[in-house]
C-alpha cells in the first residue's frame, strides 16, 4: 500500500458529500475515485476533494487505483457493492443499513465472514464522543449495574415522499442507528417490542410508514432499553442518551451551536434550537468513524462496527416492524 490510503468513494448524495468532506481533513488518505452514475455529482465532487470520475463501480475496482472504498449510495446497491470489495480484495465502509432485506445480508454473510478483507459498517453514532465518554464511564462502573438505557432520537423533520418510499420505513432507516447504539452498551438483545404511530405525517401515512415509534429492548441480563423516534421536533434534532444504573444516572442531553442565553419577559435562559439535524450533530463523529476505518485498512486494531453489526441491527429492525405490526413482543437470537 502507498503511504497515502487512496479511496474510492461510491456515492455523492448526502451522505457521499459528508465522506468526502471528511477524507479532506485527514492527511493520510486521499480521494482517489469518485463514482457516481448521477456523473454531474461525480464531478463536482471530483473537483472540490480529488480523485478520477467514473459512473461505474467496474471501472474503479479493476483501475488497481483504490486501497479502500466507501460505499454511500442508495441501499439497494450495497450488497453489490460491498461483494464486489471482497472479491477485489478491498477494505470497505458501508453505510447502513447494508440492505433492506435479511435474506440478501445472510446470502452475502458467510463470504463476509470467510474473507480477511475489513468491511466496516457506517454507524455514525459510535463515534459520537459523547456517546464514548458515556459508555467509558457505564463500563468504568460509575452507575454500578446498567439497568436501564433510554434513547431520544427525533428528526427535526420528516424526509421527502421520495425518500420515503425508499427508506424502509422507520425502524429500519432511522431506528436502525439507535439499535445499533443499543448495542453498543448492551450487545446482547433478547427481545424486542414496538409500537408505531402516525400522529403527523400524511405523506408518511401514504408510504405506510410510521411517523412517531417507540421500541423496547430487553437484554440477555434483563437490562431494559426504551427508544424514543419522531419524524419531527420543533425544537430542532434532538439526540439525547440516558443510563440508568443501581447506583446512578448518566446522561447526555442536546448540543447548541452557542452559550448564549437569553431572559426575557417571556422565557428564562433561552437558547435558539438544537443543531438543525445530522451533518452537523454528528460532524465530529462522521470524521472519526471514517478515521477508525482507516485504521482497520492500514491492519491496526479498529473498534469500527462490522458486518454482523450491520446484520444485528437489521434483526432488531425488522423485529420491531413486526413487533409494531402484530402488538407481539419478538424474541431474537443474534448470536445463531
Ligand atoms: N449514516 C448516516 O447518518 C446516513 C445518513 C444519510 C444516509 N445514509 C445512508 O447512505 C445511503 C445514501 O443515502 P443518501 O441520503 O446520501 O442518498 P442520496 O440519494 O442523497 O445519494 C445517493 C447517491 O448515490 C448515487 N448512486 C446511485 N447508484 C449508485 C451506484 N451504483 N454507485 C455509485 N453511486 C450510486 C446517486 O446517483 C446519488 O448521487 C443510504 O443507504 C442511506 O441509508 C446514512
């Protein structure tokens, strides 16, 4: 490998655009491709941050020109991304979910499995280091034995019908990371509840989706863990984190872009909303989880999630839609 990790990125929508802006602020890779079919996109992107264009992924793996790829295009196309890095012998960083459907995960589960190839799995909120810090102190003992974790995850707003229709629904596009982040305090989960609703949202109702959802967790030591999902808050993104133990509470509440505070007649230390959404809460982390990628590629020890992180989540997802579908709670065997 050069001293240099040369990255291909697939993908130059939203998320695409985060990876790219990410890579410039870390001195040892560099953008080496930008593929996207959508070429105006490839472009652009190509000139702001580097790297050759091309609309196909083909072109990319057989250039010889990648150490590494990231694969931030629509979900359907994951799966065939991310074999298509195993068989090229490439490290990759998938987004989530890795597909909307368990049965193309497990189809692709054992040849993940059998490679050496890192495929890393692009759960932002690991790298959270709030998040970090909280689960530092959970593991250090500071609130004895976890009992309880409570995670509020709201949107500011709802996504377009578009995206909608796309999506998966809640439990598998948005909910997804917050059962990730479940596991990453308490990986072992035995059964899980939800309920959906629609409270808001006639364009969510239409894509026969939930717009406000709330999931349990039970885990294999009887922890309990609650979810809290909206489609929207008027207040802003609203991400907050609380662990509950026998000897204590920890929690993580919002971040402000500001420390002014503002009394007046009408409120007490008022404060302007909460980061709009996602590219800005998790600025920070979206760079330090593109950064623990890299350190998997170079062989070093990484602590980025992987594929059958990917493959639990999913799980999880799936069974809270059933869950929400029937009223039944839904046992899950993770480790099978
Ligand atoms: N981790 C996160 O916080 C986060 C946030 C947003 C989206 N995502 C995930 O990232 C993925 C992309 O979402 P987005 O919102 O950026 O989508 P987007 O629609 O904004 O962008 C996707 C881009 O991929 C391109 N594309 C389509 N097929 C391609 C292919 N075969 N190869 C390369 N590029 C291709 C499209 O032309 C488009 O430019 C989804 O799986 C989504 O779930 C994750």
């Amino acid at each position: 490998m050069t001293q240099q990790i040369r990255i291909g990125l697939f993908g130059t929508g939203r998320i695409g655009q985060v990876h790219a802006m990410s890579l410039a602020t870390l001195d040892e890779a560099t953008l080496s491709w930008v593929c996207d079919p959508f070429i105006e996109g490839a472009k652009r992107t190509a000139a702001e941050y580097g790297g050759r264009v091309s609309a196909d992924p083909e072109e990319v793996f057989a250039s010889g020109e990648v150490d590494a790829v990231i694969v931030a295009s629509p979900t359907a196309t994951h799966v065939g991304l991310v074999e298509m890095a195993i068989d090229s012998n490439v490290p990759v960083l998938c987004e989530k979910p890795i597909d909307l459907d368990i049965a193309r995960v497990d189809a692709l589960r054992a040849k993940a499995a059998e490679s050496d190839v890192p495929i890393a799995l692009g759960f932002n909120k690991r790298f959270d280091r709030h998040f970090v810090e909280l689960k530092r102190r959970v593991a250090a003992g500071e609130i004895g034995a976890l009992e309880q974790l409570v995670i509020i995850s709201r949107d500011p707003g709802e996504p377009p019908a578009s995206y909608l229709a796309e999506s998966g629904g809640i439990f598998r596009d948005m909910t997804i990371h917050d059962l990730d982040l479940a596991r990453y305090f308490i990986p072992d989960i035995v059964e899980v509840s939800a309920r959906g609703a629609n409270v808001f949202s006639e364009n969510v109702r239409q894509a026969d989706d939930f717009d406000s959802a709330v999931v349990t967790l039970r885990g294999a030591n009887d922890e309990l863990v609650t979810i809290v999902n909206s489609r929207h808050a008027a207040y802003g993104y609203d991400q907050r984190v609380e662990a509950f133990g026998s000897t204590g509470l920890l929690h993580v509440g919002n971040k402000n872009d500001t420390l002014v505070r503002h009394w007046s007649a009408r409120a007490v230390e008022a404060i302007g909303p909460y980061q709009n959404f996602f590219l800005e809460r998790y600025a920070e982390a979206y760079r330090l989880e593109v950064a623990e990628f890299l350190r998997a590629v170079r062989g070093l020890p990484s602590r980025s999630p992987g594929f059958e992180d990917g493959r639990a989540a999913l799980i999880l997802a799936d069974a809270a839609g059933m869950s929400a579908r029937t009223g039944a709670a839904v046992a899950v065997d993770l480790a099978s």
